[in-house]
C-alpha cells in the first residue's frame, strides 16, 4: 500500500520500502513485536530536549553533564525497581497497566473456540458505545509449543508481547491463566537487572594523565560571537518551510512580513510611549 505521493520529491523512498523499520502497523518482523510498541522515531528531537541548556557549552562539559544525567537516572530507576521488588509487584507498571486494560474490556467479548486443543480461538467484542465502536471478529492464536507467545489479528498480542484483551477473553473462556503468555521481559526482576549496574566517578582534571600528543589549538571560526545566540534548538527538515509558501504576520494577519518587522506593532508602540510620556 502505497502511503506517500510519488510525485512529492520530499518524502524519502524508504517511507514505503521499509515499513516494519518504523511503523508499528507493519512490524511484523520475526513475528512482529520488534519494537514492542514503542512509537518514539525522532531520536533527535529527544536528545535535543535532555541537551537544551547545555548544548552551547564546550564538548567537556556537554559530556560532563551527560554523565551526570546518566548516573542520577540509573540511580533514580534502580531505587524504583527495588521499591518494587520489596512491594512484592511482579510486573512492571507499564505492564499493569496494559493488563489492566486487556481485562476490563474482556468481559464484553464473545469467544467461539475453534480448535482449543491447539488454542485457536474467534473472539468477537462486543458494542462499545462511549466510542461507537465493536461488533467485530478477530482470530486469537496461542502457540501450545512455545509458551508465553500468542498472536490476535488485532496485533496488539504480538506487537505488546502482553495478552491483548481478546486473548484475556480466550483464557478466560478456557480458563487457562493469561499471565503464562506475558513476556518475561516484563517481569521486574528482569527490568531491574537493567540498572543493577553502576556507574563509577570521574577524576578530575588534576588526576587525569598529561597528554604528550600534538597540542590541542581550537578554531577560530567555532568560537561563540558577541550577543544573545539566535535560536534556542537545533533546526532539522521538520522546520522546512514548504517551497512557494510565503510568510504571514501573526499580528496583523497579512503576508510577506512577519510579526517582528510589522508596521503596525511599530505604530502600537510608539503610541504606548507618547500616551505615557
């Protein structure tokens, strides 16, 4: 299915040639859950906002501050996941959250098996009147070989590696626990092995070792000039402005000048000043 118009020369070519690398629609790779329904693709747009205040600064201290920043997150998400464990929660939040879901809407659902020897199932939901939604069918498939792997046509089993809430309605159908098909990866015992390690202090300047290489003699050109620097984030192709467009002024509403060079702020002004003089 073609997603893009071939003749707007701005829409990149991989947009339809590698789908599953960047739309959960079609992640459909080994399986599907490749990327376990994360929806965050402008990795930019993240690191800009962490490195916003000290972007400007010397290399040095930009890589300081990302130290920092790391430590105090580790530390900060080691103590919750131990928090956790000592509550006795087995799951992350996240996944409580998901299951949470799943079960409350389960209840409306139907469930026709077609071959529970081999965990196939039809599911039809029932009427959802708050969104005007329902009344459709969907095939759920538990994998009896391999445990804690299923798929739902309705791709939030395999995409969320959580049991969506029609695979909920087909455990509880064949009564069968829906915890036996959520991924391992959810369990906090897991998660926090991500943070058990830590991180150890940087000497300071003082202890490091002198540097007997060529001498280090910064550019002129890099230098930062006098005043206040023009824009406060990193510009990319999402600020393009579309070719033939031209400016409108937000103040008075006309094009080809913007709110900064428009006359009538310039008359507002200089009557605000003689009213006061």
């Amino acid at each position: 299915m073609a997603i893009h118009d071939e003749q707007n020369v701005r829409d990149p070519k991989w947009v339809n040639e590698e789908l599953p690398l960047w739309s959960l629609a079609y992640d459909n790779t080994e399986g599907g859950g490749a990327r376990w329904g994360t929806m965050t693709t402008n990795a930019q747009e993240c690191v800009n906002g962490v490195l916003k205040g000290v972007r400007r600064l010397p290399m040095s201290s930009v890589i300081e501050h990302t130290f920092h920043r790391m430590v105090k997150y580790w530390h900060r998400r080691r103590g919750e996941y131990q928090g956790m464990l000592a509550e006795g929660n087995a799951y992350t939040k996240y996944c409580q959250k998901l299951t949470e879901e799943s079960t409350s809407s389960s209840v409306r659902h139907y469930v026709l098996p077609y071959d529970a020897a081999n965990g196939v199932y039809e599911v039809k939901s029932g009427p959802n009147n708050q969104n005007r939604s329902g009344n459709n069918s969907y095939v759920v498939r538990f994998d009896r070989q391999s445990n804690r792997k299923g798929t739902c046509t309705c791709g939030k089993f395999q995409g969320y590696k959580v049991p969506c809430s029609h695979a909920v309605a087909c455990c509880t159908f064949a009564g069968a626990n829906w915890q036996n098909y959520v991924s391992p990866f959810y369990l906090v015992s897991k998660t926090q092995l991500v943070y058990a390690q830590s991180f150890q202090p940087i000497l300071g300047p003082k202890d490091w070792i002198p540097h007997t290489g060529l001498p280090v003699i910064p550019q002129p050109h890099l230098f930062r000039g006098q005043g206040r620097p023009r824009h406060s984030r990193i510009r990319n192709e999402m600020d393009w402005r579309e070719e033939g467009r031209p400016s409108k002024c937000r103040t008075c509403g006309r094009v080809g000048h913007n709110a900064r060079t428009c006359g009538r702020r310039r008359d507002s002004a200089g009557a605000s000043s003689s009213n006061q003089a």
